[in-house]
C-alpha cells in the first residue's frame, strides 16, 4: 500500500487535479444546462434552505443521474453511455501510467491485464447503476446523503468484481502467459510476473465513473456554507452569482476548488 500511495503521489499532481477540477465543472455546468427548472428549482431550495425536507429534490437528483447515464437503465443505450465513460476513464489511466506499468512486466502481458479490467469494470459500473439509483430515490430529499450512500454502494460493488478480477488472474496467470508468448520465445523471467499493478490501478478509473457523487454532494455542502457569506458581502462571490437560477453550476464551482485543493494537499503530502 505505501509503494502505491508513492506511485500515485509521483504521478497524480496538481496537473491531474487541474483535469479532473475542469472535468467535474464541465459536468455540473452541461447538468445546469439540460436540467428542468423544476430541478434547478428544487436544488436551489435546497441550498438557500438546507433545513426543508423538499420531496422535488428527489426527482432533481434522480433527473440529474438519469442526464448523465440515460434511462431507463436496462436498455442497450445506457448500457453503451456507461461503457463508454469507464472506457474513456479506463483509456486515461492506461495512457497516463503505461511506462511505469511496463517497467515490471511484459507490454503483452499488461495490455492484456488492461483490457480484461476495462471489461471487468465495464460490468461492475453498469451493475452499480441500479443499485446506486433506488438509494437516489429513496434518500433524495436529503441530496448529500444519498449522494453519499450511492457512492459507498458504487464502491463495495466494483471492490467485489475487483476481487473477482485478481482471483482470476491467480489462478489463470500462466496460462495467459503461455497464449501470449511462443514457448520457444519466451519473456525473460521477471516479465512474466502477472501486472497486478494493473488490477489494482484499474479500480480507479472504475471509482472515477462514480466521482461526480461525492463531489457533488460537496459542491451542495459547499454552496449551502457559503450562503451566509453570500448575503453577507451584498452577493459578490463569483461562485455563487446567479446561483438561485443556476445551482448545479454553482456547486460544480465548489466541487472544482475542493478537487483543486484536494490535489495541493496530496501533492504536499506525497
């Protein structure tokens, strides 16, 4: 765990929190953009007055994930949307840590590792949408904790296929080894160490499908503490200007400065 929390720390600087802030900001403000006033109505409520127990918000929350991964979620179309975010995701972290990963196994052997945790990932994230979304529902009118549940549900799910995963490449390791090279040209010996590196870093990108909820739920969190301020200072806070009418984006710009400095304390600290 150490040498991993050092791999990470070298390779996941303040150039990767730029990224991902950028990301989880273009998500929020496109959210802004497509929601129903309906839904921008009831999550502004629910920032300007976190104490009301406001049942729209359910449906807001619920309108929101379903922009994201469509619905109904048992169609070939939402399939193909979250597949195609864990593969984009997926993609990203190979691209970004191919040269580590290759320097203790073979390049073979390591893209095969990584295609078979993409497909395990693409499973694992589709299967967490229909966990994930009853939790929205059920606990909807209190935003930042299903919010906060469907993320844990997001994460138990993809840790169990995880396991699944590195089971699978224990007991099928050799074999994989012996389809991808000729007996009489072999790897030399410390390239047919099975990539677990890759196993392991592959839950990343199948967490990072479910990132936007917990920033989200910050984002929400964050606009809520900055209210007072708000009013306080006669509304000159860029974050929150124009954030009765457009609340999604406002707390995308919360979420974004948390990633932010989320991203300077790791890189501090690592």
């Amino acid at each position: 765990m150490d040498q991993f929390l050092k791999f990470l720390g070298q390779h996941a600087g303040l150039g990767n929190a730029t990224t991902w802030a950028g990301a989880i900001l273009a998500l929020c403000v496109w959210l802004d953009r497509v929601a129903s006033p309906k839904a921008k109505a009831a999550f502004s409520k629910t920032i300007q007055q976190p104490s009301v127990d406001n049942k729209n918000v359910a449906a807001a929350l619920l309108e929101v994930f379903d922009h994201v991964y469509t619905a109904p979620l048992l169609t070939w179309r939402a399939f193909f949307r979250s597949a195609t975010i864990t593969t984009v995701l997926s993609a990203y972290f190979l691209f970004r840590f191919w040269e580590e990963l290759t320097t203790t196994s073979a390049p073979a052997l390591t893209l095969a590792a990584a295609v078979v945790s993409t497909l395990t990932n693409i499973l694992a994230d589709y299967v967490s949408l229909f966990a994930v979304r009853p939790l929205l529902f059920r606990f909807g009118s209190k935003p930042s904790i299903a919010l906060s549940l469907g993320t844990l549900v997001a994460v138990v799910v993809v840790y169990f296929f995880s396991v699944l995963r590195v089971m699978a490449f224990m007991l099928l390791g050799e074999e994989l080894t012996r389809i991808l090279y000729k007996p009489d040209h072999p790897p030399d010996e410390a390239a047919l160490a099975i990539p677990f590196g890759v196993t392991i870093l592959f839950m990343l990108p199948a967490f990072g499908v479910f990132a936007w909820l917990p920033l989200f739920a910050v984002g929400i969190l964050g606009a809520r503490a900055m209210v007072p301020l708000s009013r306080a200072v006669a509304k000159t806070q860029w974050a929150l200007r124009g954030g009765k009418d457009h609340p999604i984006r406002a707390a995308g710009y919360v979420a974004a400065a948390f990633v932010l400095l989320a991203g300077l304390i790791f890189h501090i600290l690592f």
